[in-house]
C-alpha cells in the first residue's frame, strides 16, 4: 500500500512511501490525473516505479496545483495486486523567506566601503567604490 504522500518543497514533485505486503517480489507505480488507474499494464498510466525500492520522488511532469493520482501494484507468486489508491496535489511549500545571505554580504561589504571613502581612508574616483 502507499503509506504516505508528501509535497517537496521546492514544487513540482512528489515524494511516496510504500509499504509492500508480505510475499511482494516487485511493485509498480503508476500515475494518473484521474483516479483510473485499472491494472498494473495500464497503457494510458505513467509508470513511476517497477523494482523494489519503498521510497519514490516521482518528479517528471508534474505540475503544481494537479491533482495526481498513485495506485501501487505489487507482484505476489505470478499475480499484481493492486492497492488502494491516493492522491495529492503538489505545490511548492517553501516558507523561509528569510535574507539572502549574499544579499547581506554585498550590503555590509558595501557599507563598508563607504565609510572608508567617507573618512578619506580609500578614493576612487567617482567618490564611491562600486560593489557588484
């Protein structure tokens, strides 16, 4: 079964946690904007797993704002079964608006400058020295 969903920060992707039942050889992934996702061939689906691994960033073709929908298939003697399936919508997350640090950088190396230029320590010659 897909135990968990999450949204990556930055947008644009999707991070899934699955939790194969016992006796599961392989799982599959599969991906839709609608929840109809029939068999574990389905053609009209996106395949974002065939192997073994239990946690996925499914990150190709994504776009904020989208409701997706997961169905997990997991392979089990010769049979796919499949699980329920979930959805999200992912969307950027991103809630540090903090200073850029090389913002503050250029600031304080700039004001620095200027004192400097002010006391007749450095001249240049447009009486300010430029920091890019």
């Amino acid at each position: 079964m897909i135990s968990f969903l999450a949204q990556v920060h930055a947008g644009n992707a999707v991070q899934i946690f699955l939790q194969p039942p016992a006796g599961a050889r392989r799982w599959r992934l599969l991906r839709k904007r609608a929840d109809t996702i029939a068999a574990a061939d389905d053609p009209g689906a996106n395949v974002v797993l065939d192997g073994d691994d239990k946690v996925v960033l499914d990150f190709r073709d994504l776009v904020n704002g989208t409701t997706y929908f997961y169905r997990a298939f997991y392979l089990i003697g010769s049979t796919w079964v499949a699980a329920d399936s979930r959805s999200i919508v992912p969307q950027d997350a991103i809630v540090d608006l903090s200073p850029d640090v090389l913002d503050v950088v250029r600031e304080r190396v700039d004001l620095g400058f200027d004192t400097f230029v002010k006391r007749g320590l450095l001249q240049h010659h447009r009486d300010s020295i430029p920091v890019l």
